[in-house]
C-alpha cells in the first residue's frame, strides 16, 4: 500500500526544486534578453517549498525543527518580496 504522507512530503520538496529551476531558466532567459534580475518571488517561493518538504520528511525532531525554521524564513522573505 501506498504511504500517502511519503509521497505528499516528497512532493513538497520536489516541487520546490522544480520551481527553483524553472525560475532560474526563466531568469536567465530575461536576462539574456532584457537585462533584468532574477524573480525574487519565485526563487523565495521554491526554497520554502524546499525547506518545508525537508522538514516533513525528517527523521529527528530536531531536523523537522531546524528545516521548519528555514521554510518560515523563507515564507516570509517571500511575503517581503510581494511587498
């Protein structure tokens, strides 16, 4: 049987990376074009999804701990980035 908190928890993080990527994909493409900066937004945005897919698929609560303040950080630098 499928475990579905594994899976979800993995999907979390994988997520991230891939918003990660496809920003600095798109990041270079603007840049290369237009000359701006990279999208702080979607950079910020996919190291929490990194940080919070970590953290529930920690094994210590002191990883889960550490990895869940990285994700909060990381929320809220995005939200000062939307700003």
């Amino acid at each position: 049987m499928i475990d579905v908190w594994y899976v979800t928890s993995n999907l979390i993080w994988i997520a991230g990376l891939a918003m990660l990527l496809a920003a600095l994909s798109w990041a270079r493409w603007i840049g290369e074009n237009q000359g701006r900066h990279l999208p702080r937004l979607a950079l910020n945005l996919g190291l929490a999804l990194f940080c919070a897919g970590l953290a529930a698929t920690g094994r210590g609560w002191w990883e889960r701990v550490l990895w869940g303040l990285l994700s909060a950080v990381w929320v809220a630098r995005t939200f000062q980035a939307a700003n």
